[in-house]
C-alpha cells in the first residue's frame, strides 16, 4: 500500500513531536545542571542582603512605592527543604 501525501504530513507531524520531547528533555537536564551549579554558591550574610535588596529593587522598580516585604523576608525560609 502506498503512502499518501497526507500520510507523510502525518508522519512529519509525529517526528516533530518526538524531536520536541526530547528538547523538553535535555532542557530539564540543563535546569538540573543550573540548579546543582547554584546550590553550590554559598553567600554569607552581607552578599545574602545584597542580592535580596537587588532581587527586589528588579522586581518592584517603582522608587516611590515601597517594596511590600522586607529583605529579611526575601531571605526567610519558606519551605521545610530550605531550613538550614
């Protein structure tokens, strides 16, 4: 039996869902890879308070409203992982 034409577009569609899985794929192994290059960075407490008055400075960049939690707050431990 021959393959039509619409068979091939078919067929074309499922390769490029495959293809696309394994992008998904190897970008879950470059997230891992991300995440165990930062859990490897240590800060002490000045560099932590830095980079908490940083993150909210890009986040809440209106200098005449106030950022609505404090930097001790962006460095608290919110979940039982992070404890120390």
């Amino acid at each position: 039996m021959p393959i039509s034409s619409g068979m091939w577009g078919k067929l074309s569609a499922y390769g490029h869902v495959i293809e696309g899985a394994y992008e998904v794929l190897n970008g879950f192994e470059r997230v891992r890879a991300s995440r165990d290059a930062m859990r490897s960075v240590t800060l002490d407490a000045d560099e932590a308070g830095v980079f908490a008055r940083a993150a909210l400075a890009l986040k809440y960049d209106d200098p005449d409203k106030p950022a609505p939690i404090s930097e001790r707050q962006v460095l608290a431990p919110r979940r039982h992982d992070d404890e120390p």
